[in-house]
C-alpha cells in the first residue's frame, strides 16, 4: 500500500471515534473529565440579598426624609437569620455575604459612615439598593449553570460543590494500555550499560492522558515475537485502545506489524507522508483500536497529539484543543516530499498573534528539545519553501 497524507490517515482514524458510555464519578475527581449532565443551580444564585461590604442596612425611604444618624439596633453576621428593621431611625449593623432582611435595601461602608455611643451616622451621599447583590440576579432556581460536554475545569469543580453536586454524571473514558517495546530500553530505575537507555515513551503518553482524567496501564515488552504477540493477544481482549511504541519500521526486530496481522488486527494504513512519525502503523479489531507509534520519542509526541488526542476528543465530543494557527517567525525549507511538522517555541507578540518560531532539533529520536518547545507546526505538503510571517496549523503540547 502507498504511503497516506496526513489528511488520509486523520479521517480513518476520527472515522473511529466511539462513545464509551457514561457513568458517576465522585466529584473531587472529576477535574479533566467530560461533563455528561447540565449542572442546574439547586436555588437561586445568590439565595438571598447580600450585602457586598461590611457596614449598616438601613431603609432608604428613612435617608430620603432626611435621616442620616441611625441607632444601630443590631450586629449580625454572615450566616446568622436575618434582621430586620422596625423603626426608620434604626439600622442594622451588617456584614459581607449575611442575609439582607426585606426592611432593609440600602448598604453602606464602615469607610462612609461614623459611630458613635451606639448610633451610625451617615457622611455621604448614597444611592437606593447600594452595594447589594440581590437575590437570583446571578442565575434563577433551575437555570443552568454548566452545560453538558465541557471539560471539568476547577471553576466547575467548585460550582458543583456550591450547588451540592458531590457526584457528577461524566463521560466514561476508554480503557487504554501503553505498550513499549525495545531491547534496548530499560526502567528508569535502573542504571543502563552503555548500548542500553533508560525508556521514556510509555510515562510521557501515560502523563499526557492522565489531563483528560485516563490513567491507562503500561507495560513493556522486548522485541521478542512470542513475547509481543502474549500481551498484545491478552491486551486487545482487556482494552479499548492500545498505544504502542517501537516495532513498527523495517527492522529485523520491528515485529508489531505482523503480529497483529497474525492476531486478526486488521491494519487500516501503515505509513503516512510525513515527518516525524512517517512508519505510524494503525489497525482494528471489532471495536478495538491499535496506535502503533514509531518508536522514536519526537514520533511518539507527534502521532500522539496530530491524531490520538483529536480521536479521543471526537469520541468524547468535546471542543478540540488543537489546532491552533502560529505565525511562522523563521523560513523553513524542507525538500522532500513530506508533510513537515517543525518544533516550535510559542510567544504571544505585541499584536496579540501567536507566533511560532522553529528550534533546530536532531530528528525524532532528540528529545531532549521536547521540553524546550511548545508544539509542532504543520507544514503543507505541497510547499518546500515556508516564509516568515505565514500562518498554519500548530498541534501543541507545552504552552
Ligand atoms: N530502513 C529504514 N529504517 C528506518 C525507517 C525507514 O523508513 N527505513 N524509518 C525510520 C523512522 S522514520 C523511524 S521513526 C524509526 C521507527 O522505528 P520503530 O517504530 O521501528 O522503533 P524502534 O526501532 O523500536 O525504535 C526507534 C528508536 O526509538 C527509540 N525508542 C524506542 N522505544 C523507546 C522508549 N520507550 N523510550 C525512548 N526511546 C525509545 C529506540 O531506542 C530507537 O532509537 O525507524 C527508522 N528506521
Ligand atoms: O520520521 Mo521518523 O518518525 O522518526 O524520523
Ligand atoms: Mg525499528
């Protein structure tokens, strides 16, 4: 089979986008997750008429008669019953976020006023209703505070909590293994001898899921046949979706392509025209999806965020997050019949644009520049040439 575009292998794959269902999750978890219920204010927002600074209630009607000394009848405090106002000359000495009795409807700072042997005297000149925030000007009782299918930030988190919503109805999210492969690659425990590194693709796809709340399992395997085709035939019966990493080019030792030919994962394309990330293999079974990624580090990060993130963000049915479009701040070339995805530093520049510009970097297998930028921006494939001051698509992974 030729080798896909870009565009090709993102329709196969967002044409795979599944619904996993839903479920309740205890809501101080819930932060990443995908709302699956609109979230509805269980009251009126605020529930009564609030004070929003420290000082006295009165009753305008007294100051418009000419009233400005107010004997201060009571003190009362945020969480107390309300107290209410029986004469015009009385007032009520109040504190932010208490409840406003309907006697009173006019607020005014200790700053404003002066006390003295009990009695509250007025300095300003004031305004009918200041300085309250009246009840249900906020939201009403049943209004919808939060819809469904947004990402729960810390916001909604606490909105929730407000509205005693201790269990939230989410997206449930799909079971997912990442499986790294390479004799060659050992835990980051150990010390490695000097052919040996110590491995690092499965903990970054794994970190990179845990932002959408998936805490996927990883396991390591070598480039041992047997040994791969064991826990790839028991990991596509336990999960929804494998990640992979290695294996999958033309080495004597890259063995995932065969293994799951011969375990019925049907290959849907292998080989994309791109770079990095050009052997990325892909295939099903039933419902089960396999990532394969090539095992180079700065492959893995493409693939991964050019076309898992977008695929579990369609099956999620959330907004996608990328991509976003970068003002090119360097020219680039590159001669050869790929799509091109450079690694960029972002900047917001004084107009307020996104800018990219391109970090000079030793491949896919240099990762150690993956900390110094911020995203990949996407080179069309029909250009060599890119000029300073062009926009395109970035996929972004920092920033
Ligand atoms: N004759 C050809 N050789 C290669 C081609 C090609 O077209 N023809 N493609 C190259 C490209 S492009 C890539 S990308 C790599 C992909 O290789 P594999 O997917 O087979 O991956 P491996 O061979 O297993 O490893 C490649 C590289 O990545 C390092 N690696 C692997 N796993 C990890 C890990 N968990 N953490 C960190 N680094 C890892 C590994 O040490 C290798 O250096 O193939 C080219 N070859
Ligand atoms: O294209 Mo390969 O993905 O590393 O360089
Ligand atoms: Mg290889």
């Amino acid at each position: 089979m030729e080798m896909i575009t870009v565009q090709q292998a993102e329709n196969i794959i967002l044409s795979q986008a599944q619904d996993f269902g839903k479920e309740f999750i205890h809501y101080d978890s819930a932060l990443g997750r995908v709302l699956a219920e609109d979230l509805k204010a269980d009251r009126d927002l605020p529930p009564f008429d609030r004070p929003t600074v420290d000082g006295i209630a009165i009753s305008y009607h007294a100051y418009e008669k000419g009233i400005r000394s107010f004997k201060i009848k009571a003190v009362q405090s945020a969480g107390e019953p309300s107290v209410s106002i029986h004469s015009a000359e009385d007032c009520i000495e109040i504190m932010t976020g208490a409840a406003l009795d309907s006697s009173a409807d006019t607020v005014i700072r200790y700053e404003d006023i002066s006390i003295d042997h009990g009695t509250a005297h007025i300095n300003i000149d004031i305004k009918q209703g200041q300085n309250i925030h009246l009840k249900a000007k906020d939201k009403k009782e049943g209004e919808i505070l939060v819809k469904a299918g947004q990402i729960i930030s810390p916001a909604i988190i606490g909105i929730a909590s407000s509205i005693g919503k201790t269990t939230l109805f989410v997206k449930k999210l799909p079971k997912i293994a990442i499986i790294s492969t390479g004799d060659e690659m050992v835990s980051a425990e150990s010390v490695p001898t000097p052919f040996q590194l110590r491995r690092s693709n499965g903990v970054s796809i794994q970190s990179v899921l845990k932002k959408y709340g998936i805490q996927a399992d990883t396991l390591h395997v070598n480039d041992h046949y047997e040994e791969i085709k064991k826990e790839l035939a028991r990991c596509i019966e336990e999960y929804d979706v494998l990640l992979l990493s290695g294996g999958v080019s033309m080495g004597k030792f890259d063995y995932l392509p065969e293994v799951c030919r011969e375990l019925g994962i049907e290959k849907r394309f292998h080989k994309i025209k791109q770079r990095p990330g050009k052997p990325f293999w892909f295939g099903s079974k039933d419902q089960k999806l396999v990532f394969a990624f090539p095992g180079n580090p700065v492959s893995v990060f493409m693939c991964l965020h050019r076309y898992f993130i977008p695929w579990l963000e369609k099956s999620l049915e959330t907004p996608p997050t990328s991509p976003l479009f970068a003002v090119l701040q360097d020219d680039i070339d590159f001669p050869f019949g790929l799509q091109y995805f450079a690694q960029v530093k972002l900047n917001i520049n004084s107009s307020g644009q996104l800018t990219a510009e391109s970090v000079h970097t030793n491949g896919s297998g240099d990762f150690s520049h993956l900390a110094e930028t911020d995203a990949f921006i996407e080179l069309p494939l029909e250009q060599n040439h890119f000029k300073k001051g062009e926009v395109y698509p970035i996929w972004k992974y920092n920033f």
